[in-house]
C-alpha cells in the first residue's frame, strides 16, 4: 500500500486540476431595437431590458450589447452593424435577435417588407451557425395597449408570427417575448402595468421636465422584468448559457 506525504498529495491534487478544463469564455451578443439598447444618461430612467440583462452571469460571460434604436433588421444590416458581429463569433458565442418594432411600421423609413425581414433573420441564424455561435430568436417586447375592457391587445401580430415561423423552420431556439410580455401585463393590469414603462408626470425627472407617456419603452423597473423573462427562457429551453447564470444563494 502506498501512502503520499503531503507533498506528494499536493502534487496529485495540482495534477488532477490540470486536467480539468477550465469555463470557456464565451461572448453574447444583442443585437436588436431600442428596447433591448444601452442607453444615453440623457434618456434615463429609459432602459434597455439588455442592460440589467449583462449582470446576471458569471465572469466566463462577456454580454456586448450592439442593439441600437430605432433599427431594423434591415437598417442595422445595411449601416454595417451586423457584420462586425459575424466576424468576431467564435465558437460557443450566442446571437440573440430581437427585431419587429421598427420593421413593422411602414411609415418608418426602417421599414422592412415581410418577405425581407424573413430573409433577414435567416441571414443572422446560418452566418451565426457558420461560425458555430448559437442564434436565439426573440419575438419583439409588447407594447402596453390595452382595450376599453382592460384586455391588452396585440401590437405585433404578423412580424411576431414571423420570427416564429422561421424559428420552427430553421430549427432555432424561441424566446416568445411577444406573448411572455403581453402575459405579465395583463396581470398586472392597466393601470399597474404603467409602473414598468416610462411614465413620468411634469416635473418628476429633470431629463423629461414636461413629463413623458411612453408605452414602448421601458424604465429600470421594466427593462429588468423583461430581461428577468428572457432569463427564465433560456433556463427553460436548456441553453448551455444557463448554466452561466449566476446562482444566487437563497435565505
């Protein structure tokens, strides 16, 4: 029987974790509209849900937020903004694609046909998959609209369909933030709900002194419930990303 010193017991515990692999690092990378952005100090209390979004992982997790406002899929193609990402992926990165808001609206100069924006996200799954990220597609944020009976309406009907639609033919991880979304504020109600967006009477920040009613954008509030749902969907769909979330010891 052979029995180790403490030195020899040291080197057999450095050698058994040199063979451990250590966490590779990954990059995630948002790319999408105004509520998934960073945003300017002189817009605060707006939020992007994909700011409190980069905080939630650990250190093997670089979260880099190209989401701009106002864009499209086309728009954030055509000013060069996307393909600076494709040739940074590495192997194991993620892609989440949020997009809807801006291509919708066809009296947007952002506006993007149907049959495009199809396209368009197509472009981002395989050129991800090329490089052997992982492209997640997410339906766009509800807007909060409701009707006179306090039912909240759909806003975004068809381009929401759309992502999901493509999703299922290409085989690529869904995060249905359309209806997730849509969920939590009927909960909350119509009035309730006001709690999460940025709404602001005269007066209350001194970036908006004339007050502000917005029903697309998100407070700081806000912007973390969503990225909270957007969380619990990549646990749901078992991403390896989850297992980089941070796990927080509970009381």
């Amino acid at each position: 029987m052979r029995v180790f010193g403490r030195g020899g017991l040291l080197f057999s515990l450095l050698l058994l974790f040199a063979f451990i692999p250590p966490t590779n690092k990954i990059t995630v990378y948002l790319i999408g509209d105004s509520t998934m952005s960073i945003k300017q100090v002189k817009a605060y209390p707006e939020t992007g849900w994909g700011m409190p979004f980069a905080h939630f992982f650990d250190e093997s997790v670089t979260v880099d937020n190209r989401a701009q406002n106002g864009r499209s899929t086309r728009t954030f193609i055509e000013e060069n903004r996307w393909q600076p990402v494709a040739d940074n992926l590495h192997e194991g990165d993620y892609v989440l694609i949020q997009f809807g808001h801006n291509d919708e609206v066809k009296t947007k100069k952002s506006y993007t046909t149907e049959d495009d924006f199809r396209k368009n996200l197509i472009r981002f799954i395989t050129e991800s998959r090329a490089r052997k990220a992982n492209p997640v597609l997410i339906t766009p944020v509800a807007r909060r609209q409701f009707d006179a009976a306090g039912k909240i309406e759909e806003t975004h009907a068809v381009y929401a369909e759309l992502v999901r639609t493509v999703a299922t033919e290409y085989a690529t991880p869904l995060i249905d933030l359309d209806r997730q979304s849509q969920q939590l504020l009927q909960t909350l109600g119509a009035e309730t709900s006001k709690l999460l967006y940025l709404q602001l009477t005269p007066g209350e920040h001194p970036n908006y002194p004339e007050g502000k009613e917005d029903n697309t954008h998100f407070n700081e509030l806000g912007a973390r419930k969503m990225a909270e749902v957007v969380l619990a969907n990549i646990r749901s769909l078992k991403l390896e990303l989850a297992d980089r979330i941070v796990k927080r010891e509970t009381k």
